[in-house]
C-alpha cells in the first residue's frame, strides 16, 4: 500500500469496504461474461483484465461479430476468432490479459463477417 492510499484510509473509515464492493462487482461482471475469476486477484488487475475484455468485445463488434453468439458459453460460436480467450487453470492476470489483447490485435488480420 502507498501513502496516497493510507492516507486515503485514514480519512474515509469505509474505504476499504467501498473497494471491496467495487472489485466484487468487477467479479461479477467478468464471471457473467464467462470469465474464470480466482477471488485472489487485485482490484487494479480485475479493472484491466475487465478494460481487456472490453477492448476485445469492442474489436469483435466492429468486425461484425455477435456477442450474443460469440461467447465463451456458446458451444457453437460462429466465429472461434470472435470469441475471448478463455482463461487457463492457473494463469496469472497480467499473463491473461496479454493474451486478450494479442486475440484483440490478430482481429484485425481477421477478415470482417459481412453485415
């Protein structure tokens, strides 16, 4: 912890708590998308890995993709390229993240679905 965030603390009882309510809905959020969530990760690391997700969602919809279709759920995705990676079973935040944003760049090699 760093001096702003003591600070911070001393100043606001409930600033611990506000945090923890907000990296569980950040959870959430991310489980809802399919996203395997340990619970050990740290709130800044589950806001970028949810930013990731995020960017990938955005590049899928401009290639015309459908999120609806393209999920980790789905079990007959239209298009495997259009769907986030899934995490692997002990892979680290930071490492899943980069992996995202590298599916996020190969979709612009990907060509377009048609509209």
């Amino acid at each position: 912890m760093d001096n702003y965030e003591d600070l911070e603390r001393s100043l606001d009882p409930h600033r611990a708590q506000e945090q923890d309510a907000a990296a569980a809905e950040v959870g959430a959020r991310l489980r809802q998308r399919g996203i395997a969530v340990t619970g050990a990760e740290r709130p800044d690391d589950l806001v970028d890995l949810l930013s990731a997700v995020e960017r990938f969602e955005a590049a899928v919809e401009a290639h015309g993709g459908d999120l609806m279709v393209d999920d980790l759920r789905s079990s007959q995705p239209d298009d495997p390229h259009y769907v986030v990676p899934r995490r692997a079973l002990g892979e680290g935040t930071r490492a899943y993240i980069a992996r995202i944003d590298a599916a996020t760049a190969g979709l612009r090699r990907h060509p377009r679905r048609p509209d």
